[in-house]
C-alpha cells in the first residue's frame, strides 16, 4: 500500500506571486526511507507540509490536485487525525520545544491525543531509548544544547506513534557533533522501526546511506525519484540543479568515466574505501 | 553517546538553569511536592500582611535565611539584593525625615536639623521588616522552584488546561526572548554603539529600537510556533478527542505523600490562626511589641 | 601578499563569563592584513567567544587584544574598535534594528558620529560592493528575503570600512548556489578591497576552498593554527576538536597505507592522484 500520493500537487501561499509547487508528482511506498533534497525555496518544505496537512488546514492558499495518505485525501481529514498518522519534525529546535521540561515536552502530543497514563508511560520508555535522551528527562529547555533538543523534539513526535515520520532539515541548525547524533537516531530508527520515514536534508553525504529512495524537489516540481546509486548516476543533471552527490559518490563516477572501475556506485566511507583498496593494490602489486 | 555536544562549564555542574537565575541540583525541600511548595510560598507571601509586629518578621527572615541553607541555596546569590534594601530603608525612612506628619500625640525627636516624630518612624520600621519579609518569601520560593515545578503545583490544584499552558508558553517565550536580546545587545554594540555614553531621551529611544529585531523574530517564531503545535495534536482547550478529562502524566511523577499532606495542613492553619488572631483579637498589633516599648519609653525619658 | 602587517594581537588572553564559565585559555595569536582564516571546533570550544573578544564585544578577563594599537580593555574604546574589526552575527534578523535599508546601512556610521554627507556616500558604497541595488533601498529589511537580509546585514558592518571582518556562519542553512554565492563575494572583499576575513563555521568544505589558514579550538585553547593544508592533514589532533574533515580527506588519511596523502582537500585533488598512480 502506498504510504503517501502526491498527485499532480500545486500551490500558491496567500500572498505570495507565484506558485511554490507546481504540478508535483510523488509515491511512497509503506515502510521505506526517502530523501528529500534540493536547492532552498524549491519547494521541500511546502511539499512535506502538504503531506503532514498544515497546508491545506494551516495555510490559506491556492490549492489544485491532491495528497492522500494511506488512501485518503489529506484535505478531508481532520487535524487530530492528521497529527496521529504524520508526525513533522521542523529544522529549529527551539520553536518546537514549548515546555518547560523535556519530560513536559515529550508527553505533551501523547496528552493531546488522548492517551491514558499507562499508554503514555509505556511510549515515554520506548521513544526515549529510540532517541538516547534517557539523562536529559528533568532538564529545562535553557539548560540543553539545541542538538539535544532536536533529539527530544524528535522522541516527541515519535511517542505519538505515528505511521509516517517526516524530517525538515533536522540538521540545518545544528552542529557537526549534534548532525551526527541525529543521523544515529535515524539509523536506529531505520533499523528497528517498521514506519515510514521522509527526511528533506541537504547534508546528502549522511542521508544518501540512509535512504531507499532519494527524490529532487527542484523548481516547485519533483523532477527524480530513484533509488541512490541510480540517482547520482546522472551527475550532470543533478549539479544543474545545484545537487551534489557525495565525495566518494563523485570520485567513483570519476574513476568509472575514465574506465578505471566498473562497479556499482558507493554511497558511504566503507564502500569507498574497499573500492579504493582493490583499485590501487593491484596496481602496487 | 558520553559525549555531550557543549563543553560544561567547569564550575558551575550543581545547578539547574531557570527563567530568573539558577536553582539547586539537589535540595532537602525537593522531597515536597511542588503543590506544597507552592502553598508554603503563598502562605509565607501573604501572612506578614497581617503581621505589624517587626520582631515576628524579622524572625520570619531569619527562619527563611536559615531555610535557605539547609535548602542549599548559595547565600552569596543574595547579595544582590543588599543595594535594594539600603535604598528602600533609605526612601522610607528619608520621607519621614522631610514630611513629618504630625498629628497630636506624636512624640518629637530632634536629629539634627530635623525634627521628627516617633510614630511615623517606627511605623516606617514595621513597614519595612513587613514588605521584607514578603520579598524574602518570594526569593525563597523562587531559589528553590523552577517554572515547572510550579505548573505542577497548578495543575494539581485542577487549573484549567487552557491556563497552565498559556502560562508555560509564555514562560518559554519569555526565556527565548532573553536569549535574543542578549545577541541583539551584542548586535548593537558592534555597530558601534556605546550605551555608558548614552543619555537618558537616547537611552529610551534605543530600548523601542530593540522592539524591531525582537517583534521580526517574534513574528517568524510565532508561525513555527504553531506549525509545531498544530503537528503535536494542540487543541486551545487541551481536550482530547471524544474523552472528557485530558491525561496529565506528569503529576504521576509526584505524589502526594503524609509528608505534604502534614505540612500543607500545618501552613494552612498557620494562615487561618494568623488571620484570625490579629483581625479579631488584635495579637499582632503594634501595641504588643517589645521593641515598640522600649523605644517608647527611650524617647519618653 | 598576505600578512604584511599585524592588525590585531593577542596575548595570553583569558576570558571567563559572568556565571564562572571558562571560556578562554590562555591564547596567543596575530591577525594580519588580507588573510582569510577558518575557526572551526565545536560548539563551546570558545571560537565565538574569541570572534567576540576581537571585536572588543567582550572584554579580556586577562591578557589582551590590540587591535591596530588600540587595546580592547580600554573603557568607551567600542567607538573605535568597530571601524577596524566588524561583526556579522549569524542571523541577520539579530542586527537589523531600522525600517528601511538605507536607515540600516547609515545606522553604524551615524552611532561613530560621521557627519550625514560622509554618510551618504559610505551607504552607497558600502551597498554597491554588497550587490544591493538602489530600488530597495527604502524597503523594510524584515520584507525581504534571507539571502538579501544577510547581505544588508554585511553591507550595514562595511559601512563602518573595518579591516577585518567576522562573519559567524555565513553558509549555515543555505543551499549551495547561496553558500557559493556569498563565498565568493567574501572571497571578493579580500580580493579586490583588502579586507582579512574571518569565518566562524561546521563546513569542512568551505573551509577547504576558501580558508587559506586554520585555527581548531577545544576547550578554550588554540590546538591548531597553520595553512589549512596542514592543519587538515593531523588527524589525530583534529579529532580532539570533534570536527572531521570532508569525506574525501578522510578516505585519503585512511588508505595511507597505500601512500595516499593525509592532505588531500578536494575531490579533483583525490581524482588526479588515483588517475596518477592507476595509468603506470
């Protein structure tokens, strides 16, 4: 079953000139990981809210097509609804922590969908190991880094439980160490969580590993989906679009146009590196 | 993960951060629950209203000092406050020196150039121990609380959602609002300005120049703010879908044991016991103070 | 070319924050005349706080900062101090207090008392090396959007003419067109109008193109301080700081068994050295 259907999605916010997606066509299955990447103001923001159902319910606009998830319309659900089925992690730690404790903060969405003191403790234990923030629970939100924050903004949208988690640029605010922690959790999710997981990032090294598929938001149109060694193939049209593929990503490509190496594209450090360690032994030797 | 993304401060690990300034990491009087807390602060807030007698409150101060340590506050954090006392004993009592208020029966003393009369300085004196006594309090409840301790307390006492949570937002606001403004501060000075050098008109246009940078970010905030309440479920009322009463799982956190329910008590009663003695036999009025006594008797000679 | 002069020296400077945090240990560094420099580390390693006492925001607990002979503990220097060092703070809705550009741009040189001819003319120079046209110079900063803000932002600290100027993550956020963009046009400012840039920043890939030299701070003290080649090319030092170089630096430092230089700071850079040692 599809998680998610764009179909044919256009908008154009209240007061703005022109259309921020225009015609945007996406499919997502059940339970895989997709990256969502392009430049700034392409979209990606406007295409996630769509899919969690701020627009149409929190926006005033214009709207032409649809976005159904698990079947059905995203503008015929009600908000409720909505929060329970599509969680949204925003990229500024400090706007989505409104409590005053972590603690607060976690069980505040549980609270607000109606869960009982049971259920809530139960979710509490599992979306706090999932984001490791187990020594963090009694602090104040002045007294946590905004990595930390963005890890227990992420367990709180977690503990909701809901089918489809979506990530906007969780790591644009943070730093390399606080980046690192969040692509853990994402990992771990990936790893032990049966959810469907869509993340817009534009650190493409550290999500490329991740996904199952990777999509290019790129002038208010989705314009490539495809799984990511398929997706960097065409480096020409992704470095028009201002799209760079991973380090080692490139130096593969490299090595392949000069007909050094025939194999499939690595993604990651490990892949590249043992690449690498058959392509120059044998010229030691 | 050991690795904590911020360097900790080396000093300071035995603290926890607050609004206003810094609370401690472990205290005897954390064994209350926040709810009786919160009754011992309105108890001890308003009692020395109907208190005259200075050496009651200048023992409630004391026994707040006193509080203060075994709570393990640091009693340095407190100096603080030494300039504002100086300065209303200064103003409250200086304003007797120029206006006398004589009516008859006032007892002259000359000071110098001045003359003034006993009454009115000695009601200076009970004034000023009472409104000590009264901030004393709120320093104690707000050196040994943090803002959540006392939306616990709130919604112990069955506030109403709606109320709690306008309060925490605001806290919250309030607190990002300080950290912008200590950069908009930065900000400002490294376009050059030198605020010692300012005066007092410039001084004042420059705190409405602020209200630009902060209302931007306020205004920016204020959408992400409700993008990210609207994707956590957020209803106005806090009440969940076809349930009647929401689930508040962190007062499941703290429960309400003898201990609260006999100092709760115990403050309660001190409170009626107070109100009534002094409203109905007149215990705490100015006529039964030693101190009143002896100065009388001091000036009479 | 670079370094001819030392605009600003730092001696055994201390910095510890009201709350009794220490900031800074005990650093020792000299800023010269049209260098482009990098401070990377993590958050809370001091970097911000150095950029800080630069700029005479923060003044030395111990030790001392002269910037072109004047020393930043001196009282009512701030005047002074930001026409030679100038700040761009990280979010450009932090710094913009005035309800039109030209009132922005004009706010630095009114506060150092230049008269309002001189102004003008500051404004209007200070707007064409930013790239900010004449047709926007009586919008609202708040209205426009990020990319134009950052550089009112930048070109309202120009209108001070500073030497040296701190730019605390200029490209954090922004896609790569964006980062490409305003690099470039830092980039320029060195260039062609002889300013030191210095740059307060996460990305590995920035600081390799555009940094020439390097300073990694941890825990308030300065760790390294060279060419950015250098500095890039000890790992093990590095990773006290937690910042990793780029990927490519690090698949080089990790096939050094296979003589691959630990130094290699751009894709092409690793290209070429594969396609040399594969085409013998």
């Amino acid at each position: 079953m599809l998680a998610v259907s764009v179909k044919n999605l256009s908008w154009k916010y209240e007061h703005a000139t022109e259309f921020a997606l225009k015609g945007a066509n996406l499919d997502i299955e059940e339970g895989s990981f997709v990256a969502i990447v392009g430049p700034n103001e392409a979209g990606k923001t406007t295409l996630v809210s769509a899919i969690q159902g701020l627009i149409p319910h929190s926006f005033n606009g214009v709207i032409r097509g649809y976005v159904e998830v698990f079947g059905e319309k995203v503008a015929e659900k009600s908000s409720l609804e909505l929060a329970q089925e599509v969680g949204l992690v925003f990229s500024d730690p400090e706007a989505q922590f409104t409590a005053m404790t972590v603690q607060e903060e976690l069980v505040f969405g549980m609270e607000n969908i109606g869960l009982t003191v049971e259920e809530i403790d139960e979710r509490l234990h599992w979306a706090v190991e999932m984001a490791d923030i187990a020594d963090l629970l009694d602090k104040s939100p002045f007294d946590i880094s905004g990595g930390q924050k963005q890890r227990v903004n992420i367990a709180a949208i977690l503990a909701m439980r809901p089918p489809i988690l979506i990530l906007d640029e969780p790591t644009s605010m943070l730093d390399p160490l606080g980046k690192d922690f969040i692509f853990d959790v994402l990992t771990t999710l990936r790893e032990q969580v049966a959810m469907t997981l869509i993340v817009v990032e534009h650190n493409i090294e550290q999500i490329a590993p991740l996904a199952d598929q990777i999509a290019l938001v790129y002038d208010g149109q989705v314009v490539k989906v495809a799984e990511p060694r398929e997706f960097f193939a065409d480096s020409g049209f992704l470095s028009e679009r201002h799209v760079e593929p991973p380090e080692v990503t490139a130096l593969a490509h490299w090595l392949r146009e000069q007909r050094y190496y025939n194999g499939p594209l690595p993604l990651k450090m490990d892949e590249a590196l043992s690449i690498s360690r058959d392509l120059l032994k044998r010229e030691v030797k | 993960m050991s690795v904590e993304p911020t360097v900790q401060p080396t000093s300071i690990k035995k603290r926890r951060k607050t609004l206003l300034g810094f609370v401690p990491e472990e205290s005897i009087f954390y064994n209350l629950h926040p709810a009786t807390r919160l009754i011992i602060f309105i108890v001890s807030g308003f009692a020395p209203i109907w208190i005259d007698l200075p050496e009651i409150n200048i023992a409630i101060i004391i026994l707040l000092l006193v509080l203060f340590t075994v709570g393990g506050v640091d009693l340095s954090r407190l100096k603080i406050y030494l300039p504002m006392m100086v300065t209303a004993a200064i103003f409250m009592f200086g304003i007797r020196f120029l206006f006398p208020a004589y009516e008859s029966g006032y007892i002259p003393l000359q000071v110098g150039p001045f003359t003034v009369y006993y009454q009115p300085i000695f009601w200076a004196f009970i004034s000023y121990w009472r409104i000590f006594a009264l901030v004393f309090a709120s320093i104690f409840y707000f050196s040994t609380n943090r803002e959540s301790d006392t939306l616990i307390a709130l919604r112990a006492f069955r506030t109403p959602f709606a109320a709690t949570y306008l309060m925490a937002l605001s806290l919250r606001s309030a607190g990002m609002f300080m950290e912008d403004f200590s950069i908009i501060r930065q900000a400002e000075q490294a376009r050059g300005l030198d605020t010692g050098a300012l005066s007092l008109r410039d001084r004042i246009k420059l705190y409405t120049m602020y209200t630009v940078p902060l209302f931007s970010i306020a205004i920016m905030r204020a959408t992400e703010v409700s993008a990210a309440l609207f994707a956590r479920g957020y209803t106005i009322s806090g009440r969940p879908p076809g349930k009647k009463k929401r689930a508040v799982y962190i007062l499941t956190l703290h429960s309400f044991k003898w201990l609260d329910w006999f100092v709760s008590i115990f403050f309660i009663l001190l409170f009626v016991v107070i109100v009534y003695l002094q409203t109905v036999h007149g215990t705490f009025r100015i006529e039964h103070s030693p101190m009143n006594h002896f100065f009388y008797n001091l000036v009479t000679r | 070319m670079s370094g001819e002069e030392v605009l600003i020296q730092v001696s055994k400077l201390n910095y510890v924050y009201p709350d009794g945090t220490v900031a800074l240990r005990d650093i020792d560094m000299e800023i010269g005349t049209r260098e482009f420099i990098a401070f990377i580390g993590q958050n809370g390693s001091g970097k911000t706080t150095l950029s800080k006492c630069l700029n005479g925001l923060f003044a030395p607990t111990s030790g001392s900062v002269i910037v072109e002979g004047l020393d930043t503990r001196s009282k009512g220097i701030i005047k002074k101090i930001v026409t030679k060092v100038g700040y761009v703070f990280q979010n450009p809705d932090h710094q913009l207090f005035n309800s039109s550009v030209w009132d922005e741009i004009a706010y630095g040189p009114r506060n150092i008392g230049v008269p309002e001819n001189e102004v003008e003319e500051r404004v209007r120079e200070a707007a064409t090396v930013a790239g900010i046209h004449e047709e926007i110079f009586q919008e609202h900063p708040f209205f426009l959007n990020k990319g134009l803000r950052q550089r009112v932002a930048i070109a309202s600290i120009l209108a001070l003419r500073p030497r040296t100027i701190i730019v605390d993550e200029p490209t954090t956020g922004q896609d790569r067109k964006q980062s490409v963009e305003i690099m470039n046009f830092l980039k320029k400012l060195r260039d062609e109008e002889d300013h030191t840039i210095i740059i307060i920043t996460h990305e590995m890939p920035i600081v390799v193109a555009y940094a020439e030299r390097t300073v990694a701070l941890c825990e308030g003290k300065i760790l390294l301080d060279g060419p950015t080649r250098e500095v890039f090319s000890q790992p093990n030092v590095l990773a006290k700081t937690f910042v990793q170089p780029r990927q490519i630096t690090r698949l080089g430092q990790q096939l050094g068994d296979l003589d691959l230089p630990p130094d290699v700071l751009t894709v092409p850079e690793m290209c070429e050295i594969f396609g040399e040692t594969l085409s013998r």
